[in-house]
C-alpha cells in the first residue's frame, strides 16, 4: 500500500508569502511533514521584493492580515490605515516567529522543477540547490505578481547609470539626491514610487504610455483609541469581509448611478471620494457593468485630476480616455498628481514618442530626443498570473508539461486543480478570485479548502485527487464567460495577459466574487469532491 511508499515530506510549499506562510501553519496543524522553500533570504514573498520608496499596500492594513487567529490579530498594532511594505514585511516576520514557521522553511532556494511519479503517485521536487525532495503533495504558492518584466530596449548594455525594478528593489535605501531619474511606468508600483523619488531626485522624469485612474488613498495615522475601537469589532468585520464580492468589511453599495438626480450623484461621489481608496469605485453599483454609468465616474476623476494640476496640458495626459475606469486595476496613491506640479518632475508620453532604446546618457525617444538621466527605474509590472509557474519545469501525467498545457491560456479546475497533475494544488492560480478580492483572505480560504482535501485523500485511504478534463473545462468556461460580460477586454493590462508579448488574451481571474467561489468550492468537496478523479492507494506501487 501507499502507506509504505516513501516519502521525504508529505507536502511541499512553494513561497513565503502569506499564502504560503498559511499553508505551511494549517498543514503542519494537520500532522503533515511540510517543507517550504523560497528564493528570498526570508519570509515576505511579494513584500520581500517589492521594497521601493512609497511601496504600500492598497488593501487596508486591518484586513490585509491574517483572519485565522483572533489572537494574532489581537497582538499585531497596524501603526496606518493603508500599511506600507517595511510594515506589512515586519508583520509577516512577526507572524512566523509567533507560529514558529521557519524551522520548516529553506530560504535562498528556489524550486526549479517537479516530476510525478505515477508509480509511487509521488512528486519530486528540485531545487536550485540541487536538492531532491520527494512529496506526496505540491502546493505552489508562488505569487500572482511574482516575476518582474523588464523590457529589452535596445542598448540596454549601454547605459552609464544605474538601473533598478520596481519588483527587486535593493535592500539598502537607495539614494537618489542630486540625480537625474526616469520612472518608466504608471502602473500602481510607477504611481506610488514616483512621489517619493521626486522628492529626493534632481530632477525626475515620469515615462508614461498609458495613464491610469488613481484615487487618493487619504492614508491616517491609526491613533491608539481609534485602533482600539476597530479591533474591539475584528470579529464582526472578518464576518462582513467574507460576505463581500472583494472581501472587503465596507458595506457593497446600494445605488445604481442613475437612481439620483446629478447633483446628488456629484455629492454622494464627493462624499466618497474624501474617504478614500479602490472603494470609491463601488459607489455606485453599476460603475463597472454600465458604460454610462462608468461615464459618469471618469468625467468625475477627470475633473478631480484637472483641478490639482496645474498645467491642463499636464492634466489631459494623466486623464485616462481610451478605456473605462475598472477595466484596470484601479491605483491608490498619495500626492501623485501634486507631483506633476513640481518644478522638477517632468511627465514624458512615451505613446506619443515611444523609447527606442538606451544609450550611455539615457533614454531616447523615437523623434530623437535623448532623456539624460543618472538612474532608470522599471515600475514596469509583471508577468502576471501564470508567470511563476510556467517558468517552473513541472511534469504531470506522461511527462506532460504544465507550460505546454497553458500555452493557450491557462486552464484549472477551481484555480486549485490541473487535470494531469494529481496532488498538485496553486494557490491563488489563474481561475481563482486572487488579486480580485483580498488576497490574504483568498490564501486563507484556498489553503483551507486545499488542506481539507488532503485530509479526505488520508481519511479516505486515497493516494491521490486529480482534476477530471470535464470539470477543469467546465470551470474554465464558466471563468470566460464571466469575463465576456465584464469591460475586462476594453483595456489591455496584466489582468488579461496584455502586457507580456506573446501571452494568450484571457481574463486570469474568477469574476463572481469571493463568496460565490467559495460556495463553488465547498459544494465540490461536499459532493466527495465532484470533478475529481478519486485515485486509489491500491495501484500504488511501494517505491
Ligand atoms: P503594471 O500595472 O503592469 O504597470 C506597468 C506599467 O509599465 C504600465 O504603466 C505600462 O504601460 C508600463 N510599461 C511596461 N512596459 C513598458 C514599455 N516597454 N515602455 C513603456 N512603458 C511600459 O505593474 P505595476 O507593478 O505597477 O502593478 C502591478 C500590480 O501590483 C498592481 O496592479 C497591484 O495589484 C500590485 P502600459 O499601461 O502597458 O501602456
């Protein structure tokens, strides 16, 4: 029996970022020998990397945190109402010291491949330090925005200064004091690094292709008493988040667009729009499935840009025109468009005189101006999604390639599940709500759901769950088709795989909303988990 087969851990976990850091805490609670492992020298996983100036979470510190243990939330004092990278890396080293975590993690070890073994139903692992590691289950949390992309430019060699990405930032501050900088990008990381370089640099130069809408983040201090007060109602703001399409406590809005007359709709906007942040985009509750509603929101952000900036030339390029606010992640920030107000900030249109290529002094543009610069900064984003798992070497069922599989676009049964790859579950993969909704709180809910399912292969003598073709299929269909009827494909963007030449046009992300994904998911593992290959432990042979 399988009972007999070895194995030198039960599960392996891929990354040690919140989902993976939960996994291997849930897990290990379950009697499972786990092995984590991660190419940063520490916990953190996208909050390791991403350690640019102005780096902040666009997700409110108290529910980007764990929910699973009350007294974690208890212990932890968020010291801001949107918590920055160094604070959010602190409470991710702060809860694996408090669960004793990295005892079972290897850090500056990358896992570069894994193989299953059909015989044994076993997968093994490799890893950049050429270790072999063989497990009955794989759990790949790997990130969504995970794997930085650079654009080649022609010349790159070239250049005299320093070049740095957004997504692998130096651990050491970088000095920009007196230097001649290019932010290449407008993306939320190009809009939250540009202020604050601005505010040290000589001169800083915003290279933007396409704007981006940004709403202000009106970040606050949390004072003691207020803190105090949220967290006396943890509880009950968990259980509002849950309930929430995004997995946000705020309340989903009521209101169409058009059931007030405008001068009420401009001073519920208004209203809204003091309180800050991404929910100012669900105000209303058509902004995003109606085109005259989603008309009424962009003239409103239009109107806010043109009244902080001073240059109207200025302002009608940072005011997004060709696509409907939504379509792309929406960005919060603070004092990006006062910035362009600086005497010493100019904004490039690299649409209009598109980068050819770097040479020693800088940058030059296609009508043959050269930027001079010291330092470029790539906040040129991610391949999204997909990225960190297809440049893994995976080999499911007859050796099948798990890249080769994806290479129309990736397809999962609940964005958990691979057809041909028995015990392999991804952790906020492509067809899953992931960055749609609260990420910590879609870690926690997959890995809940993940670990369960180890549980029944056990309690059930099983060696294995596979996705069955048909269920993976029918979940993939189910994913575009909410995406047809979404304003998705009005924009290209790493949502839909538009900012990766080559990469298949799909909509990565599960559109339904956090609580409908999770009632798909739990009706699937109360039906004995429907769409899925039970296989036995008898065919197993003892390795
Ligand atoms: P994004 O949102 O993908 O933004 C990348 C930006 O870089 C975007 O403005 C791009 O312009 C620009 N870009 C990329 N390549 C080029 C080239 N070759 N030339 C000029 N401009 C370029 O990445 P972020 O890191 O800002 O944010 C990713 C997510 O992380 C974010 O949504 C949050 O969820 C956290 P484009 O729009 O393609 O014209």
């Amino acid at each position: 029996s399988n009972a007999s087969t070895h194995v030198d851990v039960d599960a392996v976990v891929v990354g040690a970022g919140f989902a993976g850091l939960y996994a291997i805490h849930r897990l290990r609670g379950d009697g499972l020998s786990v092995r984590g492992f991660d190419g940063a020298t520490d916990v953190g996983g996208t909050w390791y990397w991403n350690r640019y100036p102005g780096a902040r979470c666009d997700v409110e510190s108290l529910d980007y945190s764990f929910s699973f243990s009350p007294e974690l939330e208890q212990e932890w004092n968020w010291t801001e109402r949107y918590a920055s990278q160094p604070e959010i890396l602190r409470y991710l080293q702060f809860v694996a010291d408090r669960l004793d975590l990295r005892r079972d993690i290897t850090f500056g070890t990358r896992v570069d491949a894994a193989a299953f073994d059909e015989d044994s139903v076993t997968w093994t692992v490799r890893t950049s330090s050429g270790e072999e590691v063989r497990a009955r289950f794989l759990l790949l949390a790997t990130g969504p925005l995970s794997v930085a992309n650079v654009p080649s430019l022609p010349g790159q060699e070239t250049f005299a200064g320093r070049t740095f990405h957004t997504g692998g930032w130096p651990h050491e501050p970088v000095d920009f004091t007196g230097r001649r900088v290019a932010v290449i990008g407008t993306g939320s990381s190009g809009i939250q690094v540009a202020p604050r370089i601005a505010e040290q640099a000589d001169h800083l130069y915003v290279l933007q292709r396409t704007p981006n809408y940004t709403i202000p983040a009106h970040n606050f201090t949390w004072e003691p008493d207020a803190l105090a007060e949220a967290k006396a109602g943890y509880r009950e703001r968990r259980a509002r988040a849950w309930q929430n399409a995004g997995g946000s406590p705020n309340p989903a809005p009521t209101q169409g667009t058009f059931d007030v007359d405008e001068a009420e709709r401009r001073r519920i906007f208004e209203e809204r729009w003091a309180v800050g942040g991404a929910r100012w985009l669900r105000t209303f509750t058509d902004t995003t499935s109606d085109h005259a509603a989603n008309a009424e929101a962009v003239a409103f952000v239009h109107e806010k840009i043109r009244e902080r900036v001073r240059d109207p030339e200025v302002a009608a390029k940072l005011s997004p025109t060709t696509y409907p606010i939504g379509a792309r992640r929406v960005c919060v920030d603070t004092g990006y468009w006062d910035t362009f107000n600086r005497g010493d900030v100019t904004l490039v249109d690299v649409r209009e005189d598109p980068i050819e290529g770097l040479e020693p002094a800088g940058l030059r543009l296609r009508s043959g101006r050269v930027v001079e610069i010291d330092d470029l900064v790539f906040a040129t984003g991610f391949d999204a999604m997909t990225g960190a798992v297809t440049r893994l070497d995976i080999r499911g069922r007859d050796g099948r390639q798990l890249r080769d599989e994806w290479a129309e676009g990736p397809r999962t049964a609940l964005g958990i599940a691979v057809a041909g790859f028995p015990n392999l579950f991804l952790l906020n993969g492509p067809g899953s709500p992931s960055v749609l909704a609260n990420m910590v709180l879609t870690s926690e809910q997959q890995v809940n759901w993940v670990a369960d399912a180890l549980g029944y292969v056990r309690s059930h003598g099983l060696a294995a769950l596979e996705a069955e073709p048909a269920a993976q299929d029918a979940w993939t269909e189910h994913c575009n088709s909410l995406a047809e009827h979404s304003m998705m494909f009005e924009a290209d963007s790493w949502y839909i795989g538009a900012n990766i030449p080559g990469k298949p046009r799909v909509l990565m992300f599960y559109l339904g909303g956090l609580p409908a994904y999770m009632r798909a998911c739990d009706e699937v593992a109360a039906d004995d988990y429907r769409g899925f290959v039970k296989v036995p432990a008898d065919e197993v042979e003892s390795a």
